[in-house]
C-alpha cells in the first residue's frame, strides 16, 4: 500500500504494478542509485526528517 492508500503489488526486480489501475497509467520500473555519499567534515548538524528515517547532514557555519 503506498502513502496514499493505494494497493500496489512489489516484484523482487524492482518493479511494481498497482492493482486497480491499468497497465498503461503506471510506470512500473523504480530507479535507485548504487553510489557511496558521504559527508563533509564541516557538516555536523544533522538536519532529521519528520515523516521518513532519513537524516542531512549541514554545515551549521553555512
């Protein structure tokens, strides 16, 4: 189910479909990125997100 009640099936390729919906509405790849961050050193705020388990790191002085 996604963030707004719809019922969506998850495939383990990365892909999904949304089940009252039709074929051609939906874009069903879902993109992600294999590369590493990091942070800077200056960076020691950490800015948190309220609705999901992510976190910024800021620069406090910027």
């Amino acid at each position: 189910m996604t963030e707004i009640a719809e019922e969506v099936v998850l495939y383990h390729n990365g892909t999904r479909k949304y089940v009252n919906q039709e074929k051609d509405d939906v874009e069903t790849s879902v993109n992600y990125s294999m590369e590493k961050f990091s942070k800077e050193h200056a960076a020691t705020f950490l800015l948190k997100s309220a609705k999901v388990a992510i976190g910024v790191r800021l620069d406090p002085k910027e």
